[in-house]
C-alpha cells in the first residue's frame, strides 16, 4: 500500500521552480511543471549535484554542472556525460491543498 507524505502546499510552487525537501531521510526535488507535479531524487547521478540548483526546460530537469539531463516522468537519463545513470522519481498527488510524496510503489 501506498503512503503518502504531505511536503508543502500548491501555493507555494511557482511553475518551474524546484524545491528540495526530506522525505524519510530521502533528499527529493518537487517541481510544479506543464499543470503536474513531479519527484525525484534531487542529487544528480553523475556527481552528487543538487538538482534544486537546476531547471526544468522541456520536460527534463537538467543539471548545471555537465549538463545531464532526465525526464520528469520517468527519470531516464537524456543526455549528458557517458556514465550517467537513471534518476529514482517518485509518485505525486494534491489532497485538498497539499502537495503529496510517496516514495513507496
């Protein structure tokens, strides 16, 4: 079963913008993008960058450092140096005026 774990409300995303929290000692990056909300590991796979520091540009988030860069939905890796790997994403929902986690399924 699914659990899900409250992280702010909608009002405080802006469109693009991505904020870093701590879901049970998991560092993630929430992003509100295209009228969705996305999560994902926020630490690139390649050097341990925090993503937050990053942007979101046509449906990936990209990191700034060597230019790596992973689909929102799925976190597959596309683009950026040859040892890069995937990007853990996990699942969102709103409840009421909650932006929901769940790094559970």
């Amino acid at each position: 079963m699914e659990s899900y774990v409250s992280v702010a409300k909608v009002e405080h995303f802006r469109e693009g913008k991505i904020r870093r929290y701590f879901v049970d000692g998991t560092e993630i990056g929430v992003v509100s993008w295209g009228g969705r909300f996305y999560a994902f590991g926020n630490r690139c796979p390649h050097r341990d960058f925090e993503l937050h520091f990053g942007y979101v540009e046509g449906d990936c988030v990209h990191c700034p450092i060597h230019y790596a860069n992973f689909d929102l939905a799925s976190g597959r890796a596309m683009g950026g140096p040859p040892d890069i790997g995937d990007l853990p994403v996990y699942r969102t929902r709103v409840e009421g005026d909650d932006v929901q986690v769940s790094l559970t399924g």
